[in-house]
C-alpha cells in the first residue's frame, strides 16, 4: 500500500512535467495556511534574556525564535540529517523521492522517507497525517507553494518554530528551555542532535518518559553527523560520552509579579521588554528566600533596585516565593500600601535645609515637647538634650523632626512626595498631621524607592520605570536642591549600621511602623538605590522586628549581590556651607519653636535627658544656659558645685534619682532618671 502511494506521487510528479504550465496554476492556485500561530508570552530581561513565558491557550510552550538566535551547529545538523539537499530543491527532493520509492518497490514497505524539511513544515501547518495519499500530495503540493512564496530561512524558521519535542513542547527554544534549561543560542553538540532527533519520534523519545530511547536516537545523529563531516571524531566521542537528560527543566520564573503586571498591562503584546536584569533578579530572589527563612511561616520580604541616574528598576522581588503558602507569596508585597516608619524623616530634613530654616550642624532641642495634644517620644523612650540636627537624624530621633514639620507644615511633605511620582495616602482621607513625619501615611515600596532615588539624584525627582523605551512619565521636579540632597546623603553616610556590617559608603535609613509592622531599610550610593520592606503580608505585628536589625542586613547584602564596588556619593556642591554650629549665622545656630525659651532665658539639663535610663551608678551631667556656679542635687541632698557646664556626679546607686541643678541666680532645672548595674 505505501509503494502504491510513492508510484502515486511519481506520477503526479511526472504528469507535472509534462504539463507544466497546468502544473504551475495548480501549485500558484494553493491556499496557504495560517503561516502565523499563537506565540507565548514571554518577559525579557535588559539583555533579551528569558525571566518568565506563559504557555499558550491550550497549554502548550511555544517559544518564538528567529535563526539568529539558534546555534549555527543544530541548523547545520539539522539540514544535514533531515534534508541534505534543502538548499537546492524546490520543496520536494525528487533524488530522495525516487530512492524511497525504489526502495519501498523492492521491499515492499517503507525503508527511507523521502520528506523534505518544506513538507514536514506542510504537514506542521497543516496538522495532517503522513501515511494517506491524499495527505501525502496535499503536503507536496503545500511544499512547492511555501518554496515559491517563502525564503529557504523562513521555511527553516517556521520549522523551529513548529517541530513538536515531546509534551506540550512545540519548538526549538521551548524544547532547549525544557530539556537544558537554557535558550538554543550556544548548545553543544550532543544537545543539538537530541534536538535534531526528537520531532521524529517526540513521544517514543521523550528524555523525561524513555530516556534511552532517547539516548539511542542522539547518538545515532552523532555517529552520522561524524561520518559526515559535520563533526570531527574527537567532537563526536566527547557529545558521545555526555549524558543526556532524564527530566525536563522549570521554565524560567523570575520576576513573576512583575511579568504579571506587565502582561496585565498589556494583554495583546507577545514580547514585553524590562529594564530588569537576570543575573542580579535571581540573586535577589535568593537573598530573599534566605533572609525569611528561619523567621516562622508567616515573614515576608520585598526588595527592589534602581539605576537613579536613569531611572531603570533593575530587580523587582515581590516576596520570598511565588507561591501560595502561609506567606501569601502570590501578592506583590512592592505595590503594598504600608506605614513607612521613620524613613520619610530625610525628606523633612531636606526640605529644611532647601528652605534654610536648618543646617545639618544647627542644635535642637530633644526633650519632652506637647504639640498641642500631640506628645511624640523617641524609640528607646529616651530624650538626648540639645544635639545637632545630623546627630538628631542619624539616631532617628522624632522630636527634631516633628519641630522641623511643624514649622514647614504636613503639606510640604506631601507635596514633596507627590513631586517624586508617590502616591500617600492619609488614613480614612483625613486631614495630614505631624504623625506623617513618623509614619502617619500610608506609602508603597515602589514610592520610597522614588524618594530615596531622588535624593540619590541631587534632589531631581527621577522617573523609575521597569519597561525598556518607556515614555518619561513626567517631567523631572526639583524637589529639594542639590546642596539640601547632598547634605542629606553626607548625614545618612554616618547612619550607625547593624552588627557586623561595615556598608561604607551607602547611605541609609531604617524605619519600623507603629506595632512592629513593617521594617525598612532604604538606601543609596552615587548610582544605585536599593529597598527593603519586611513584614507579613496580612499587616499583623511581627514581635521583635526592628528595621535596623531585619531589613538593613537584607539591604547591605543586596548592595553587595548588585556590584563589587560603591560608587562614591558625589562631592558637595560649591555652595555648600561646610561650617561648624559656632560658624553658622545667628538664626541657624539653634532651631526654636516659637515659645521656646532664647539664650539665657533658662536653665536646662541638656544630660540626662528626663526619663532616662542609664547603665552604672556614676553620672557625667550636663547643663546648658544659666550662670555658673552650679549646684547640683540628688533627691534633695547637694552632691557637687561646679563653675563648668560638665560635672562627674558621685554615686547615685541603683534606682530612681531626682536630679535638680540651681544656677547663680536661683534658676533651676529638674530630671528624673533611673540607674541600672
């Protein structure tokens, strides 16, 4: 029966000749199939690398790839085991043809296939059987039309693009992706026979069901390829001896929620271009499984880095893994609307600097302050006296910066962070007060990344995007001038970092929301930006989470995962006041409420600060204002007489102390503090 198709075919053939005009209309009269086919969605990288596909509508993988992006070595191997003469023919190889038939005539079956790499593509297009005459010349007469229509590379691409690998595999880059785990650009020589081999047979040779079968049938495209040329015989023995694979490969899933969003985006788009970069978006992606494990079920953890010089997202880590697990990893912790703790503080200091109403050496008061009902208290609950503003804002300390709101007003803030392309939200739509200084406002990952690379950026708010070619979203706003940035990033160089981290050269800030949270840690250096948010997904408390001990670790890993070297924060720019408190004017020196007291006009304990607790029984006190001699008492009893501002007081003991300082002219002064061995 199949020798009668072959005598069929010849004839057909052998008609065409001698009706060869007849012959020409038949084959130009042929209707081409759909030649375009459904195509996964696919997410690149920066470099055109694969971070995650989606497989087709009815579940198949088919990777779209073009010629250049397919080793040379398969498209060699390929022509030469399935059509050597591919290049010379037009659709149909009568050579093969006619020794197929002779073959089939002497022995009365099959023994060789005379089917060209343009009819199997037919029978792909198709979808049509290979043993039915009728099917047979449907695929000869497709053929001949597809040559004289298509160049010999789109018919090879189309090949690639359709050869069915075993499964739900359809093409040459699925099929490399599902049995290397890699694209097809650079295979070696025994991955590209396996390719070779398996859409003759992609079930009976599936690697992952009959792995010898499979086995057998590359080797055998190996000896050929060496008896052929195709390969030297050292080549050959060395692909002879590497083993083949027994399992298929998890396609590519970097950055998942950010390929969600990009495909939700835009639905009708095949190929989605990012700014994203592989490399560092799986490291990333491994940093965040380890910083969450061994922190209960529940610890979440999001991390994100930015080029602020052009505003390129470089990775993009929405939680720990993409799974749905008590962690809740299919939800984008990046996108997340969350307190963000103290890490806005900067940007109030910032806008103070701009506006000259401070200056990072300028002395405040951190003391008990009531403004009007509103009664902050520092982390620790301790209060340090008069300090400078760059201390003020490296310990995180949150009266300065409340006073410092105070006087600009909330608006400011928000304003700010509306001029960087953030969105906060205040709680229930209210009207902002001075807790946004402290975390009063609801903000995402993504905007304090904004912030913070703003800042980076000599206070020019930057356009953060992740698609490649994106149109600028906005136009650049100067949000605080480059001297108030630059100042910012000098103090926050000086931030005390977490045991066992040194970090120079990062600038940082930690945060941790009312109720343990969230916890936070962003920071820069002369090019990068680099988030961390950690918390759970469900917004409940997590005991014991600290910003400074849970993020900023995660934070300074990141910084080493992104580059081997810090790049430098830029020096100061030429307007920069690099003078110490005494050489400031008048007005800058100090920073007053209006109310409080001026020089002289009061008598202060600067430390210990009221409330305090303090380690040991020895006490070094310090008075700011009044006039000399000073009288110093513990619980009513006198203890030292001094004419310096510093005095040693003598043990206190252990325990709660009254402690009351009397100037020369009976203005006094009073602290309460508890000493602790």
């Amino acid at each position: 029966m199949r020798a009668r198709g072959f005598f069929a075919v010849a004839l057909i053939l052998w008609f065409g000749a001698l009706g060869r005009d007849r012959f020409d209309a038949w084959i130009d009269a042929t209707v081409l199939p759909t030649l375009v086919t459904e195509q996964s969605v696919e997410v690149l990288d920066r470099n055109g690398d694969l971070l995650r596909a989606y497989t087709v509508a009815d579940g198949r993988w088919r990777l779209s790839v073009g010629l250049d992006a397919v080793d040379p070595a398969y498209v060699s191997m390929l022509v030469r085991y399935e059509d050597k003469r591919f290049y010379h023919h037009d659709g149909v190889d009568m050579v093969a043809m006619a020794r197929a038939f002779w073959q089939a005539v002497l022995s009365g079956g099959v023994v060789s296939g005379g089917s060209t790499l343009t009819m199997q593509v037919a029978r792909l297009l198709e979808d049509s059987g290979t043993g039915a005459w009728a099917g047979k010349i449907r695929q000869i007469r497709l053929a001949l039309a597809l040559e004289r229509r298509l160049t010999k590379d789109e018919i090879l691409t189309l090949y690639m693009n359709r050869a069915p690998f075993g499964g739900n595999i359809e093409g040459v880059r699925a099929a490399s992706f599902a049995w290397f785990g890699k694209p097809p650009r650079r295979l070696t020589p025994a991955e590209a026979a396996l390719l070779v081999a398996l859409p003759q047979a992609p079930e009976s040779r599936r690697p992952d069901r009959h792995p010898e079968a499979a086995h057998r049938a590359r080797d055998r495209v190996l000896q050929r390829m060496a008896r052929e040329g195709i390969l030297d015989a050292e080549e050959a023995q060395a692909a002879l001896t590497e083993r083949s694979p027994e399992a298929r490969v998890d396609f590519p899933l970097l950055a998942p929620h950010l390929s969600d969003s990009a495909r939700a985006e835009d639905p009708f788009a095949t190929i989605h271009l990012t700014t994203l970069d592989a490399t560092l978006q799986g490291r990333l992606e491994e940093l965040a499984a380890k910083a969450v494990d061994g922190h209960g079920d529940r610890l979440q953890i999001a991390i994100m880095v930015a080029d602020h010089e052009t505003g390129e997202i470089l990775a993009s880590v929405g939680s720990s893994s993409y799974a749905a697990d008590a962690r809740q990893g299919f939800v984008d912790m990046t996108g997340a609307l969350r307190s963000p703790g103290s890490t806005l503080k900067p940007v109030i200091y910032g806008i103070a600097f701009d506006r000259g109403i401070a200056h990072p050496e300028t002395l405040i008061d951190d003391r008990p302050t009531d403004f009007a009902g509103y009664r902050p208290l520092n982390f620790d609950g301790m209060f340090r006296g008069e300090i400078r503003l760059r201390q003020a804002l490296q310990l995180s300390l949150n009266v300065p910066v409340v006073k410092l709101l105070e006087a600009m007003g909330p608006q400011q803030l928000l304003a700010a962070l509306r001029r960087v392309g953030a969105v906060p939200v205040i709680p229930d739509g209210g009207t902002p007060g001075l807790a946004v200084a402290l975390g009063g406002v609801g903000m995402t990952l993504t905007d304090l990344m904004r912030v913070y690379a703003m800042i980076g950026h000599g206070g020019t708010a930057v356009d953060l995007h992740w698609r490649e070619g994106a149109t600028p979203g906005f136009l650049p706003h100067v949000v605080m001038g480059d001297v108030a940035a630059w100042e910012v990033a000098d103090i926050l160089l000086e931030t005390p970092r977490p045991v066992g981290v040194q970090g120079t050269g990062i600038a940082f800030k930690t945060g941790t929301s009312y109720g343990h949270r969230d916890a936070w840690a962003m920071g820069f250096d002369g090019r990068h930006v680099v988030g961390v948010w950690m918390g759970r997904a469900d917004g409940t408390p997590v005991p014991g989470a600290f910003g400074g001990q849970l993020a900023a670790p995660v934070l300074f890993a990141a910084f080493e995962r992104l580059k081997s070297r810090i790049d430098p924060i830029p020096a100061p720019p030429p307007a920069t006041l690099l003078l110490t408190t005494d050489q400031l004017p008048l007005p800058l020196q100090r920073f007053r409420r209006e109310g409080d007291e001026g020089p002289g006009d009061g008598l202060r304990i600067d430390f210990p600060p009221d409330g305090a607790v303090i380690e040991g029984t020895v006490l070094m006190a310090r008075v700011s204002e009044g006039a000399a001699p000073f009288t110093w008492l513990a619980n009513g009893a006198p203890v030292a007489v001094s004419r310096q501002r510093e005095v040693v007081l003598p043990d206190l003991g252990v325990g709660f102390s009254s402690l009351t300082v009397i100037d020369a002219q009976g203005r006094s002064a009073q602290a309460q503090v508890q000493m602790v061995p």
